[in-house]
C-alpha cells in the first residue's frame, strides 16, 4: 500500500512506517473484515482496495468487497468476477508475487470503480493515487479521507446495533421454541400437600437417622439451627432458613447434625418438592 506498484524495497523509515499505519488503521482494518479470507488471496488486494475507498469514496469499495465475499457480479464481465476466477484459478503468491498481483488488482479495482467492463486482467503500473512526502495523503485528498472515516464510524455503529437485534431475536426465538415444547409436553399431576411431606420426611428422617453422633460433636449452627415441634403438630428441622416437616422421628436432646454430612446431603435436601410451613 505504500509501496505501490513499484518495484524495490520500500524506502520507508520504522517511523513512517509506524505512522502510517497508525493513520489508515481503520480503513485498513474494515477492507481486511470485508474481504474473503481465501488462502489464496494476497495483502495486495486490500491494499489496492484501501487506496480506491479513499480516492472513490467508500460505498464503491463496500460494493467491491460485497461482489467478491458475496459473488454479486453483473456478469461474466464484471472486473470482480475476473478477479474472482483468477484466484480460483492461481495462487496470488505465483505468477509474480505480490507486485504482479497488485498491478492486476489495480487493472481490476479502476475497472470496476469506474464502472467499465474489461476482457482480460492485465497488470498496470500506474497506482490510484501517488503518496505525498512522508508517506501522507495529497491534499486534494483529505476532505475525500475525512469521509471516508465517517462514514466508517457509522458502519461500525449499525453493525454494533444489527449484532445486538440479532442476539435479541435469537433469545427470544429460542424462548418461543421452549414455550412451545413445554406446550406439547403433558402436565405432570401435582401432588398433594401430604405426599410432599411425606417424602421430605422419609429423607429429612434418613439423613438424621445416619447424622446421629455424640453430644461432644461441634454442630453446625448457620447450617442447621436446632430441631423443634412445630406449632401445627409437625416435628421440623431448619436447613438454611427453610422449615422442613419431620413425622414420626425421635430425637433426644443430645443429637445433632454434623458439618460433613450436612455438607454431603443438603443439595439433595433443598432440592425436594417440599412444603415451606415456615419462613
């Protein structure tokens, strides 16, 4: 892109070098986005792509990219599809290297820029547009630049936005088809308050029939407060601010729950259908 058409080394210092890119970053950063990622592509292409958005503006070079990811070709004779073929058909890195393949593209994107048709793809060696000194943009070019550069911000914006309708309508087209499964699926029969006391007594009576230790054992507190008789009649064990229902369960006054049991066991006890007698 600095160096041009030319052959040669570019004489270009780290400094200019840092610099320019620094200034082009964006431009540079949208075409390589735009642009197919194909093996067989060259940095030439964009290169020559970023010189057309700034000289022709930044529409044409969108419709470039587009025609060339997309394969929206006017015909056989569209500049793009030409340069479409070719890289099906040869490696960028043969038949010349980098310098032939920027010449061709140059062929190409004037061509298609300037909306003329073209049989063949024939290598050029007049660029776009020459550099200043310092490898910095002519000054009939910088009001075309500061455009560009807007009209970059706000593609970057739209995509921002079209990303985030896109995330919002996958959400809520996975929430339909959820509703929808759980539509077709037959309700489960609900169970009465007796069978969920039920079962969370047989289990909470398990667990406190394998947690029975010595009195001299440290309980837990925060995790199991102390076991009482319910104000209804149901005997109950508090489990981190749940009340669960134990029937037909005898305990005496010296029997607690360990730290490790409770630890062991308490997923599957909070997970139970249970009733919360009291909060």
């Amino acid at each position: 892109m600095m160096k041009g058409p030319r052959a040669g080394r570019l004489q270009a210092t780290k400094r200019q070098k840092a610099a320019f890119t620094r200034r082009h970053e964006d431009k540079i950063k949208l075409v390589t986005d735009l642009l197919p990622g194909h093996k067989r592509a060259s940095a030439a292409i964009p290169a020559v792509v970023v010189k057309a958005m700034i000289f022709y503006g930044f529409d044409k070079a969108v419709r470039f990219c587009d025609a060339l990811t997309k394969l929206q070709f006017k015909g056989p004779d569209d500049p793009a599809h030409l340069l479409w073929l070719y890289l099906l058909r040869n490696h960028a890195s043969e038949h010349g290297g980098t310098l032939l393949m920027y010449q061709r593209t140059l062929c190409v994107v004037k061509a298609y820029m300037e909306d003329r048709i073209i049989r063949n793809i024939t290598p050029i060696k007049t660029d776009i547009f020459e550099w200043d000194e310092d490898y910095t943009l002519p000054n009939n070019l910088l009001i075309k630049n500061d455009e560009v550069e807007e009209a970059i911000y706000k593609y970057r914006l739209e995509e921002i936005q079209r990303k985030k309708e896109e995330k919002v309508a996958a959400v809520a087209a996975k929430s339909v088809t959820v509703a929808n499964k759980k539509e077709e699926e037959p309700p489960m029969a609900a169970k009465s308050d007796e069978e969920l006391r039920r079962e969370t007594a047989e289990v909470v009576s398990r667990f406190i029939e394998e947690a029975k230790i010595n009195a001299q054992t440290t309980t837990t507190l925060d995790r199991l407060d102390e076991i009482i008789i319910h104000e209804h009649g149901y005997k109950c064990v508090r489990v981190q601010g749940y009340w669960l229902p134990v029937e037909d369960v005898e305990l005496d006054g010296d029997d607690i729950i360990t730290d490790d049991t409770l630890v062991d066991l308490k997923d599957e006890l909070l997970s139970l259908p249970f009733v919360e007698l009291v909060n």
